[in-house]
C-alpha cells in the first residue's frame, strides 16, 4: 500500500497504542506496507518513564503468516532489524529501565490469548548497552556489545 493517508493512519495508531499501553514516548517516521503481510517500520525510536532512550532502530521488516491470522494466531516468520541500539540499565534501586514494558505487556490474569510465534530474527549493525547504577564499583558500570 502507497497511500501515505493509510499508512500515516496506522503510524498513528501504532504510536497511540504504545504510549497509552506503556506511558512512554514512541516515534515511528514511517510505516510501508507490502501486500497484507510485509511491513516495513522506519525510524522507530522509544524512551522510558524517565523519557530516556531505551531503542533506536533505523528499520524493522517483519512478515506474518496470513494463513496462522485467520485462525486467530499471530505468526511472524521473519524480523529484520536494522541500526539498532538498545539501551538497558539497573536503577539505585534494582530494578530496570524497561519494568514499565514488562508490566504493560504481562496480562494481569490467565486468559485465552493467541499464540505469538517468533521462529527468526535477524540483527544487523545491532548494539546493546548495559549500565548498572544500582552497583557503585567503575568495573562493574557499563557493559556493551556489537552484533554485526
């Protein structure tokens, strides 16, 4: 789909269902949607409660089984994630900068919930950085890794 109406719209409401779920800042400059079931997601970048960077990804290609949707199941067969950074970090007080995304996506009670099937993602000129806040030693501070 080229109708940039449409795919603003779905931008929209993707960001919208985001922040409202978590309470946190998230952009996304543009979606493209293929055929019903690849999608492209570009610039997306999201912040924390404390409106701290936590994910930067230049673009994330996805493709999803139409056959699993009719049968009320969300299977994705590929992720491609492209320029990604990620940053993790333990507070003073032990607990994590992406608690507030644990929380806002862990269901409060059992329910009947489609399967959620992820058999491969790809990183490219992906980094992830830890800091640990809650231990005062300088060796024990930050800790960083780079997929390429």
């Amino acid at each position: 789909m080229s109708n940039n109406k449409i795919q603003n719209f779905v931008v929209d409401k993707i960001t919208e269902y985001l922040e409202e779920k978590t309470g946190a800042e998230f952009e996304i400059e543009h979606v493209a949607i293929k055929f019903f079931n690849n999608f492209a997601l570009y610039s997306i970048e999201a912040s924390d409660l404390n409106n701290q960077k936590i994910l930067s990804i230049d673009n994330l290609n996805a493709e999803i089984s139409l056959l699993s949707l009719l049968k009320g199941d969300i299977h994705i067969e590929s992720i491609t994630a492209n320029d990604l950074d990620a940053y993790l970090y333990t507070n003073t007080d032990g607990s994590l900068n992406i608690q507030f995304l644990i929380d806002a996506f862990t269901p409060q009670k059992k329910r009947e919930t489609p399967n959620l099937i992820f058999p491969l993602i790809t990183l490219n000129n992906a980094s992830f950085k830890y800091n640990n806040y809650q231990n005062s030693h300088p060796k024990n501070k930050t800790k960083s890794w780079l997929f390429d």
